[in-house]
C-alpha cells in the first residue's frame, strides 16, 4: 500500500534508518520517521508502522537494537493498538 501512496517509500525507510542507526539514534522511532516523511513533503503513512518498518530488525540482525532497548518508540509509546481491547485510561461511564 506504501508504495502506491509513495513509490520512494522504501528507499526513504532504508537511508532514513540506516542514518539513525549510524548517529547512535532510534532507528524504530515511527514518530520520527512520519514527521521526516512529512518534512520532506511525503505522504502520512499513518499511525501503524508497517511490516516493512518493522523488519529492521532482521535486516540488521538486531545489533543495534540491543543498546537501544528496542521496539517501536516515539508516537507509537503508549498508544492504544487496533487489536487493544483493554479499556484503561477510557473514560468511565456514568454509574447512576
């Protein structure tokens, strides 16, 4: 779907996390990587990480993951996940 909206969308994943990777930086912040797309004028991909996103991890086989913790950081912290069906931090309706 990534590459209909945006064909360089591969391109851009691949230098975008090899960089941050290189500077020591969180190369699966998908916050960040939306704000750059969208800095550089490239369409939202939204808020879900993609698979490709995702598989940073075997392109480099997590070497650089362990010093950083890894996982998916930045806008995805916290955030309520599609498949989530917890109700924490939902408002509470009125019990009268």
């Amino acid at each position: 779907m990534q590459q209909q909206e945006n064909p360089n969308f591969s391109d851009q994943l691949n230098e975008w996390q090899q960089v941050r990777g290189e500077r020591g930086e969180d190369p699966m912040d998908w916050g960040a990587f939306r704000e750059h797309l969208m800095a550089i004028g490239a369409p939202d991909p939204g808020f879900v990480p993609t698979n490709e996103f995702q598989e940073y991890v075997n392109r480099t086989g997590g070497d650089k993951m362990g010093a950083m913790g890894g996982g998916i950081t930045g806008a995805m912290a916290g955030a309520e996940m599609p498949n989530d069906t917890s109700d924490e931090g939902l408002p509470k309706p009125d019990q009268g």
